[in-house]
C-alpha cells in the first residue's frame, strides 16, 4: 500500500486515507490557529481520533451494504409478486406512493422477474406511483420502459403520462413526440 492510499480504520489500518488527513489536518490546524494554540490542543486531537474511528465505522458499513446490495437476487414467485403488488396499489390507493414505490421496486429491480408475468403490472404501477409522488424523471424513465418492453395494456395510458410529464417540464419537443406516437398507434 503507497502512503496516498492510507489504510481504512474498518479492515484494522486505523488512519484515515491521505485525502482525508489532510483535511482532519488542516481543520485542527485552524482551531489552533483561532483558539490560541495550545489550550485546545489535546481535546482537538482526542477529537480528532473519534473521527477518524466514527469515518472508519461509517465506510465499513458502506462497504457492507454495498455488498450486500450486489448479491443478485433470485426471482420472485408469482404468489410473492402479486402480494406485493397488491400491496404496493393499497399503499397508492392511501396516497403512501413513495411506500408503493418501494414495494414495486422491489420486484422490478430484481433482473430475472424481468420474465415473469407479472412484470409488467409491477413496471407499470412503479411508475404510476412515481408520478402521483411528482417524481417526473424516475417516473419518465419506467413508462418509457413500459414503451420499450411494447405492453400494450399499458402503452396507452404510458404514453399520456409522458405526455402530462413533458407539460409538467416544459418539453413541448417531448409533448409532440409522444402525441404523435399516441395518434399513430392508437
């Protein structure tokens, strides 16, 4: 390991990377500079340590959670899906669309559900709840997959929701493009 890496306190190192020492370095270096010097000298540098220990304590759960989050995760039964979209639309029907979203994510975020059939309805309802949330852009971005993906219960009303999404952002560019595909398929 090269001095400019330094050591993560997490895998036992204790120090702080480079960057961040001198950071921690030149802040100690100004309290001491506006308090006097030597009367905060000590409780700085005890403060300092906790720091680098809670930095440490920190990027070790980061690193962590990390992991954890790339684990791919296995398909979720049909039974499983439905109960959570069920639950998600309950959430969207209380008004809670942040709550559905996350629910909702839950399956569309998971690349193998991607061929169950229960997909769609999941990508769909996502993106409803984004939208009533006023969440434009994750919203735009879920309808568009509906597009992609060509499910056409869902194309329609897809289409008029980025249409409602482009008057809401001032794209009138984005508003005739999804008219005219409106008009052209449907």
């Amino acid at each position: 390991m090269t001095p400019s890496q330094g050591r993560n306190p997490s895998s036992g190192g204790g120090a702080l990377p480079m960057d961040h020492r001198m950071t921690a370095a030149r802040l100690l270096a100004l309290l001491l500079a506006c308090t006097g010097g030597q009367a905060f000298a000590a409780p700085a540098a005890e403060g300092l340590i906790e720091i680098e220990t809670e930095i440490g304590f920190i990027e070790g759960a980061a690193n962590r959670l990390e992991a954890r989050l790339a684990v791919k995760a296995p398909p979720q039964s049909t039974a499983s899906q439905m109960a959570q979209i069920n639950a998600g639309l309950v959430y969207h029907q209380l008004g809670d669309h942040k709550r559905a979203a996350l629910l909702l994510l839950r399956i569309v975020d998971v690349e193998p559900n991607t061929e169950q059939p229960l997909y769609k309805d999941a990508l769909f309802f996502l993106a409803e709840a984004l939208y009533e949330d006023r969440n434009y852009a994750a919203a735009e971005s879920y309808f568009r997959e509906v597009l992609e993906r060509n499910y056409q219960d869902y194309n329609k009303h897809a289409l008029l929701r980025l249409i409602e999404i482009a008057s809401e952002t001032g794209r009138q560019r984005h508003i005739d493009k999804y008219f005219a595909l409106l008009t052209k398929n449907h």
